[in-house]
C-alpha cells in the first residue's frame, strides 16, 4: 500500500481537493456530452438566453471596468511597484516575454477570425446599422472587430496576471486562484472557500480553452480540405486532435524555458512571415489606410461601443459578438493570466499592464487590418467569392483570401503550420497553469498532471464540437464564464486593497527611515554645535614669537650722541 502511495506522489505530486473534484466534474461533463450531446446543446443554449437576458449587461459593465481600472494602477503611483524583489531583473527578455504573451494568449482566435469577422459582419452589419455587403458595412465590421479584440479582452488577462503575479512573486506565496483572495478572505481561502474558488477557476480554463482548441481543429480541418487532403466534417475534427494532443504531449515533456518559450518564438516569427506576406503582396495602401482609419474610429467610439446592449431590439447580435468575445476572454482569464503571470517576474505593474495591453492590441489591430482589410478590398472590388465562402463555412475565408495572392497555396500550408503551432502551445501552456491549480501552486507540476489535463482538454473540445460545433463553442463559453466575472470583480478589489496596504507600509517604513536620519543629522549638527561653543569658551590659539625691537628716537641718545654724530662724549 506504502509502495503504491509512493507511486502515486510520483506520478500525480502534491494534489489535493481541488484536483481531485475538477477532475471528477470535468470527466462527467465528457462523459454526458459524448452520450447526449442533443440535450446538453438545448440545455446550454436554455441557460445562455436567460444568462444574457438578464445578465447581458453586467459583462459589459464589468469588462469596461477592469479597462479602468487596469490602467489606473499603470498610471498611478501604484505603477512603480515591482513583481518581485525590489532590483530583480525579469526572468525572461522582452521579446521573449512578448512572444509568450501573444502565443499563449489569442494566436488561435487571430487566425481564425481575422477574415471571418469582418466577412460575417460583411455579410450582417452589426446592430442592422448598415445594408449589407456594403462599404458602410465593411467599415462598420472593422471598427467591431478592433474593438472585440481592443483592451476589453487584455484587460481582463491583465487583471487576473497582475493579482496572481503579485501574491506568487511579491508575497512569496501560491500562484493560486484563491490566493489574490486573501485580503478578503483571509485563512478562509486555506479550507473550503479557496478549493470553490480554485475548482470554479479550473472549470473555467477547461471550457475557455477548449473553445479555443475547437476553434483550430476547426480552421486546420478548413485548410486540409481546400488542399484537398482531408473532407471537412465533424470526424476529421476528431482526427486533427488527435494528431494534435500526441504533439502536444512532446511539447509538454519539456520544460518550460524550452517547449513553450521556442514554440512561442517560432510561432511568432511564422505569423510575421504571413502577415509580411500579405501586408506586401495584398492591397498595401488599402490596408494602411484602413488600419488608420479604423484605429481613429475605434478610439473615437470606444466608450459608446463598450456599453451597446441594444435593449430596443429582439436582435442577438450583441449576445452572439460582443458578449461572446468578453466571456470568452473571461474563461480564458484563469489560465492566459496565469501563464503570464508566471513569466513576468520582475517586471513592474507599469510595465506589465504596457506590456500586456498595448503591444498584443496593436499588433492585433495590424493582423486585422491586413487580413480583414485585403479580404474587404478583394470582394468589395474584386469579386472574389470571400464572403459567399464565410457564409457557408466560416474558417474558409482565409483560405480563400489567401488564393487571390500569388504563392497562395503555400501561404494557405503555412496558415495551417501557424494553427497547429498556436494550437499546441496554447494545450501547452493550458496544462502547465492547470497543474499549477491542482497541485496547491507548485511553479512546475509533474507532467502526468500536465498531460492528464491536456487529454481532457482535447476531450472536451471534441464533444463540444458534438455538440453544436462552432456555436455550441460559443454557448459553453458564454455560460462557464459568468461565475468567474463575479469571482473577478472580487479579486479586482482584493488587489487594490493590498497595494493600498502595501503603500501604506511603505510610506510607513520611508518616514522612519527619514525621522531616524533626520535625527542621526540632528545629533550631529548637535554634536558639531557643542565643539564650536566649547572652541568659542576655551581658545586654542598659540602664542606668537618674540620679535626683535626696533630702536626709537627716545634712545638714540644713547647709542649717536646729543649731536648726532655718531660719536660717544667723553
């Protein structure tokens, strides 16, 4: 029995509670999905429309204020702040750091809807404001699309990476969930509500990035079949996650400083190469005056944008783009924010919160204006059969867009290498932040744990994609990330609270530091005051020589003679 418990703590590590019931409730959720996946969609889609009929707004709400608030901490003294000792430098350089980033944050959903938004919205205007397939409407798809992909969603990375990075690298403590939650909680989060919160967190990252995981099989599956090497359907889904998880697993036998960090490098010099080559090769002019014009119009309505809930229309566009785009950012909050949070130490809160929404944000914005922006250009004055594409499959579009350039058919074989490399490094980078979850912390979890989860991942995946395909992604995100938006409100709160505390410390410790140099200066201004009065009381000064006196006229006499000759008298 000993020999097997031993084997056991090899093999799994230091586990507990938490991992022991997500597993469970993950495994039964597979289990169901697989055996009745008709009912479990009318069950998912049932509790999505009550979700955003009386929730709706609350997303909205809550998403623009971690904008807010997410910048606030940049820009106040709040900002200086180091994640880690003070003088530590960051564990990993910039562009690294960046690349990891990108990678392990929304690589996936780039490629797959960087054509495919603007089309659809192309194809339906958002909010009816436009006819359809229209310069109005292409226009009014690109400033959405800028907007879906803006500070809303790194933002909320940005809130969950700041909380956990500060508890792991400030505070030495777990890089837990629960752990940001201390300052509310208390001891509490050691027992029964820290595991509610870390399990909620753990399902949370299951579903988000399942979705995401789909989403690739999705577009992989998209770009074998125009190549002709694979029919597009459900079971050659299947087939690429299966290719996919034994990669994965490779990847995941690595540590992190090489699998990760190499793929993530690789996977954004590949990006680069195809965005160079259809920055170049595409309608250049037009994309760089789209992305200006775009960026103008995305910062100009940013505030107008983000509190759209369209409560005078039945119309579910809002439910099916926006609120989708901000529950799927928030299931993905549990794991892209701890995965960047485990490779930002040393950075500061300044640089983390620069770092962390402006560069993915811009570079987000130039993938879209090029990709979206030469796929408009091409059927707007082209004719290029693009948005007839979307419409009937919705990953094609790059694909199609890809063939109007020449070289397409390679570019379309590196898209596909570009989504099963993003693929892999997000599995990758899922399950290391999940071992950290349920195994109480740890920075580096044993890599069973790490490949029991990715399995899982792809499972889920799988029935979900059984389950509705691409809208049934989009449901399950819906509803899986509510719950942690509260969670996230909370935790918000709780780190604002403990760098108030910390602040406080600070200015604590500096103003005795200064009143006890203040007085070391004072004693000795003091000190140096007593020795000049003593000086002052007690002269010093040495004597003068004695000098030779000249003669006066009073005793010349003596010496010349009354008449002054010089000589005696006798």
């Amino acid at each position: 029995m000993s020999r097997l418990r031993d084997f056991a703590k090899t093999l799994l590590g230091d586990v507990g509670v938490v991992f022991l019931v997500s597993l469970l409730v993950v495994s039964a959720f597979v289990a169901v999905a697989a055996a009745y996946p008709a009912a479990v969609e009318r069950t998912a889609q049932r509790t999505l429309e009550a979700t955003a009929d009386n929730f709706g707004w609350l997303y909205l709400l809550a998403t623009s204020g971690f904008v807010l608030f997410t910048i606030t901490l940049a820009l106040s003294r709040f900002g200086k702040i180091r994640l880690g000792p003070e003088n530590e430098p960051p564990e990993f350089s910039f562009m690294s750091w960046l690349a990891m980033i990108f990678s392990g944050g929304m690589g996936v959903g780039l490629v797959f809807w960087g054509v495919a938004e603007p089309i659809m919205h192309l194809n339906d205007p958002p909010l009816g404001i436009a006819e359809p397939r229209t310069a109005e409407a292409a226009q009014t798809g690109m400033k959405y699309a800028f907007f879906h992909w803006g500070v809303h969603q790194w933002a909320i990375f940005a809130v969950v990476g700041l909380a956990i990075a500060y508890v792991r690298f400030r505070h030495n403590s777990h890089g837990l969930i629960s752990e940001t939650f201390r300052p509310l909680l208390g001891d509490r989060v050691d027992r029964a509500w820290g595991h509610a919160i870390d399990i909620l967190a753990v399902l949370s990252t299951i579903f988000g990035v399942a979705t995401t995981l789909g989403l690739g099989a999705l577009q992989i599956n998209s770009g074998l079949a125009r190549l002709g090497l694979l029919p597009y359907s459900t079971e050659s889904q299947f087939l690429i996650m299966a290719a996919l998880a034994a990669l994965f697993i490779v990847s995941a036998m690595t540590p992190l400083k090489w699998g990760i960090r190499l793929l993530s490098n690789a996977n954004i010099a590949l990006a680069a190469a195809l965005l160079v080559f259809v920055l170049v090769l595409g309608p250049t002019p037009f994309i760089l005056g789209e992305l200006t014009q775009t960026a103008g119009e995305y910062l100009g309505n940013l505030i107008e944008m983000s509190l759209v809930t369209a409560p005078y229309s039945s119309a579910r566009w809002v439910e099916q783009w926006t609120m989708f785009y901000w529950a799927w950012g928030l299931s993905w909050a549990p794991f892209v924010g701890s995965f960047i949070a485990r490779i930002s130490r040393g950075r500061t809160i300044r640089e983390f919160v620069l770092g962390v929404m402006i560069v993915p944000v811009m570079l987000s914005m130039l993938w879209f204006a090029t990709f979206g922006g030469s796929a408009i250009h091409f059927e707007l004055f082209g004719d290029a059969g693009i948005a007839d594409a979307v419409a009937k499959e919705v990953p094609a579009g790059l694909y199609v867009l890809l063939d109007q350039l020449p070289g397409g058919r390679i570019a379309a074989i590196t898209a596909i290498l570009l989504v099963c490399m993003f693929v892999i490094t997000s599995a990758d980078s899922a399950t290391f932040v999940l071992g950290m979850f349920t195994s109480k912390g740890v920075l580096n979890p044993t890599r069973f744990v790490r490949v029991l989860w990715g399995s899982l991942q792809l499972l889920m995946a799988a029935v979900l994609l059984l389950s509705g395909g691409l809208y049934g992604l989009r449901t399950v995100s819906i509803i899986a990330a509510f719950p942690f938006m509260l969670l996230m409100v909370l935790m918000a709160y709780a780190l604002y609270r403990d760098l108030v505390l910390e602040t406080r410390r600070l200015d604590e410790k500096e103003q005795l530091l200064r009143a006890r140099l203040e007085h070391l200066l004072l004693r000795e201004y003091e000190r140096e005051a007593e020795r000049q009065a003593e000086e002052e009381s007690h002269p010093t000064v040495p004597e003068e020589p004695n000098v030779p006196v000249e003669p006066t006229m009073e005793h010349a006499g003596s010496v010349t003679g009354s008449d002054g000759t010089g000589e005696r008298r006798h």
